[in-house]
C-alpha cells in the first residue's frame, strides 16, 4: 500500500524543511512513500486554489491509502475525503482545520497538535477563511475514527524538528495498514 504526504501552504521548498522529513520515519517503518506536491501560491491564491488542488490529485491517490498532511495539506486532504477519495488511514499534523471537522471516507484519523501552534490559532480568526484552530487544540468532533495525539509545545512546525516525535507518528499507523489493504475494501466500499 502507497502512503503519501502532503506539504503545508507557505513553503517553497515543496516540504523539504516539513513533512518530507517524516518520510524516513515511515519508510523504516515499512511504508512506500510518494509526496504529494504542490506549488507555492501563497495566502489567497490557496485560499482559492485549493479545491481545484484536490481535484487534481484526488485523481492520482490510490483508493484506500495512508495519507499524511501538514497544514493546508491537512485542508486538502479534508477536500479530496468530500469529493469521495476513501483512506485507511489519515495522519493529521497541526492541521489548518475547524476543529470539528474531520474526515469520514477513513478508518482511523490521527490529529497530532501542538497548543502553542500559533499559525492555525490566528487561521482561526481569518474572515471567511477555510482553515481552523484544529493543529492547536486537536480535533473536537464526535467522530469515533478519529483520535487526538498532543506533541506537546513544539509549535506549528517544530514537530519535524524532533525526530522522537516523527518516530512516534510514524509507528502509530497500524502494521496491518501498512502492509495489506485487501481486508479493507469491502468495508470501505458499503
């Protein structure tokens, strides 16, 4: 099974300096990955670019899949869930989100948080803005599949700092995800 990554908005590195260093992490942990990268466009070209950038690689994930975003990438991943893209598994790092929303075509999502996570608690107060506090306070939903796993005080980015927390994201996924998604498709396809 494929487990992809997705970047935040405001970097130009296509995540190099984020969530790509998880990707060793879940590569020891038996994980095939693949980026899911995207373009800097800043603040309001995302704000009006993100629905068309879930379209696009809504096309390109494969069904069932592991899913890991940062940020906006985490907005995304919410986009891609509304258009009907179903996921095994879906790791959330401080996610650009309301924290109630969540994502229903998974089995399991993840939010990981950080209450000092300033960036998503001023998205929060942006007028008409798609994105939330969810990456500072953790998901409060009613969503059974989805659990909160707090990173402690390492702001919005500074999980990827830390490499005993990228281990510990990267071991939550469960070892019958990673490797077989055959069980899976009956459940996810009712």
């Amino acid at each position: 099974m494929i487990t992809y990554t997705i970047h935040g908005f405001n970097v130009n590195d296509f995540g190099s300096r984020t969530i790509d260093k998880l990707i060793p992490f879940l590569e020891n942990s038996g994980h095939i990955v693949r980026e899911l990268d995207y373009p800097w466009h800043g603040r309001v070209r995302t704000r009006l670019c993100n629905a068309s950038m879930a379209k696009i690689l809504s096309q390109v994930v494969e069904p069932h899949s592991i899913i890991f975003g940062h940020s906006n990438g985490c907005a995304i991943i919410y986009l891609m869930a509304e258009l009907g893209v179903k996921f095994s598994y879906v790791g959330l790092i401080n996610p650009a989100l309301d924290r109630n929303k969540t994502i229903q075509n998974a089995l399991q999502v993840v939010t990981y948080y950080a209450e000092n996570d300033l960036a998503t608690r001023l998205a929060k107060w942006i007028p008409r803005s798609p994105w939330g506090d969810q990456g500072r306070v953790g998901y409060c939903g009613d969503n059974p599949a989805h659990d909160n796993s707090h990173l402690g005080s390492v702001g919005h980015s500074g999980v990827f700092q830390r490499p005993d927390l990228l281990k510990r994201i990267a071991k939550a996924v469960p070892l019958s995800l990673v490797w077989t998604n055959a069980a899976l498709i009956p459940y996810l396809s009712e």
